[in-house]
C-alpha cells in the first residue's frame, strides 16, 4: 500500500519481450497489483511476464489485438475487480521511470486530483532529448487537444504515464473509450464531461532502443479527424444539453459571422477577378464586419471555456 491506498499498475504490452520483464521486476514495493494485458503479442511477451515471478502479477490477454486502449481499458476493469484505489498506467517499453510513480500518486492521494499525468515538457533536459518530429507532433496535437478536451492547462496528452483514482474510472464509461493511440486524448475529453480535476506531473522520459508502433504520418491525418466530433459533444453536452451558456451563443454565433464573411467575401473576390466587377465599399463591409465579429466572438468563447476549466 502507499499511504493507506492500495494501488494497482496496469502495463498494456504488445511485441514487448524485451522490455516488459525489467519493466514489471521495477515495479516499487509500494504496489499492490501489477496487471500486464498482452494484446495478442506475436514474439514472446507472454514468456516473459511469466518469468518475472512475482505474485502481485496478473496476466491477462484480449481476445484479439485491440490496440493500447483497449488492453490498458481491460487492465482497468481488472483493477477495480481488485478494489484498488488508485490505478496507475505505465507503458511496457520501459521509457517510464518507476521512480516518479509516487509523484503521480502523491497527487491523487494528497492533492486531491481524479488523473494525474506525467507531462515532459516541465521534466529539465528530458525535453531535449525527445526526438524532433515527436516534439513537434506533441505541440500540435496539445492545442487540438486542448480545445476539444477544454483542459487548457495541460499539456503533452499523449504521455501515457497516468494516475487515476478509482472513483474516477468508476464513472467513466470505458467502453466509449478509443481502443487505440487516441485513447490517452480520449480519456481527458471523457474526463471533462466528469468535471474531473487533472494535473500536470513534470516527469522525464527515457529514450532507448525501444520501437515505436506509432506512425507520426497516420496519427497526424487521423487525430485531428478525431478531435472535430469529440469538441462538438463536449460543447453540446456541457454548454447546451447541461446548461445552456454564453459559450455556446458567442461560438455558434461567431462561427456564422466568421463563415459569412469568408464566403461572401470569396464570392465577391472571385467575382471580381473573373469578370472585372469592382465591389463596393459597402459590399467590402458586409464581408469585413461579420469576419472581424466573428473572430471576436470565437475567441471570446475561448477565453470564456478556459475560465470554465476544471481545476
């Protein structure tokens, strides 16, 4: 136990074998259960959980490959089957140095937060040693999440390094989860329509010889796709269906001005250039105020869904 807490660490593994032995041996005395959820490796993962000979390891397998969401989802329910208070997440490829698990912990249990997550960017030097193109994947990929999740002060989502107590998850409907690399995004927009209280845990990371199974190109053609109706339900849900807001007003409203002005605007452009028309200056005006209005009210909206930030 830490703390009085009795903590479970669930280890999602796929084509892991060389890492996920020494990943669960370093697991810290602390911890109470350590379920490894192999998603229907093809080497030999399953041997080597099996030989790492430790009682507080459960082995389990999907059905079928399902992806790190859904076998850290199948890890999840085991552990609240085991009534553990807090459930950490760590990655069997070794880069998640179990040495700053209390710091995740200590802000669950002493700090009063429903999900911690472990955010490189504040961790020193670990930012300089993160490869270029994750670096940059990671910046864009924070702001869209930042606007469809509505956390805005957290930053590096696709770390997945986390805490989280288990009157949390219990409120989470984990089957809606995304199964596959979006999860960890996932988890903070379900967990905003929960109100939950998130924070950012400055923890390093350690970069070896692991292989990634992420393909940037991918990711970056399919997350943003994912984020567009993830944002729409979180605002409909929060801010029409819950309680009706003024964020909700300024946006839909300055989402119309903004597309007016740009398409009236563009009409009249491409008019012009076809056919000689010189627009007006009233015509010029019709396109330029609801744009600049549009702006405003868009971005008022933002600020306004910032403040509402769970905190």
């Amino acid at each position: 136990m830490y703390k009085n807490r009795r903590i479970a660490v669930v280890v999602p593994t796929y084509n892991e074998a060389r890492h996920v032995g020494g990943v669960l041996r370093a697991a810290p005395e602390y911890v109470d259960h350590v379920v490894a959820v192999d998603d229907c490796s093809t080497d030999d993962t399953p041997s080597a959980v099996a030989s790492v000979g430790d009682a507080r390891v459960v082995a389990l397998r999907t059905p079928e490959n399902q992806g790190v969401g859904g076998a850290t989802m199948l890890g999840y329910r085991r552990a609240l089957e085991m009534a553990c208070d807090v459930v950490v997440k760590m990655d069997g490829d070794g880069q998640m140095s179990p040495e700053h698990m209390h710091l995740l912990l200590d802000a669950i249990i002493e700090q009063g937060y429903d999900y911690a997550k472990g955010n490189r960017f504040l961790a020193g030097d670990s930012l300089s040693r993160m490869p270029r193109h994750r670096l940059f994947g990671n910046v864009v990929l924070t702001f869209l999440n930042k606007l469809a999740s509505g956390y805005w002060h957290v930053f590096d989502p696709q770390n997945g390094y986390t805490a989280i107590s288990a009157d949390a998850l219990r409120r989470l409907d984990l089957s809606s989860i995304h199964q596959r690399y979006f999860f960890e995004n996932d988890m903070l927009i379900a967990l905003n329509f929960h109100n939950a209280r998130v924070r950012d845990v400055p923890v390093p990371a350690r970069y070896g010889d692991e292989r990634s199974d992420l393909n940037p190109f991918h990711a970056g053609l399919t997350f943003p796709l994912l984020f567009i109706p993830r944002f729409w339900r979180r605002i409909y849900q929060k801010y029409v269906l819950r309680d009706f807001s003024p964020i909700a007003l300024f946006l839909f409203a300055g989402l119309l001005l903004f597309a007016w002005g740009v398409a009236f605007g563009a009409y009249h452009w491409a008019l012009s250039v076809l056919t000689e028309h010189v627009a007006t200056t009233g015509t010029v005006m019709l396109a330029v105020l609801p744009l600049i209005l549009g702006f405003q009210l868009i971005l008022q909206a933002i600020v306004l869904d910032i403040q509402e930030t769970p905190k």
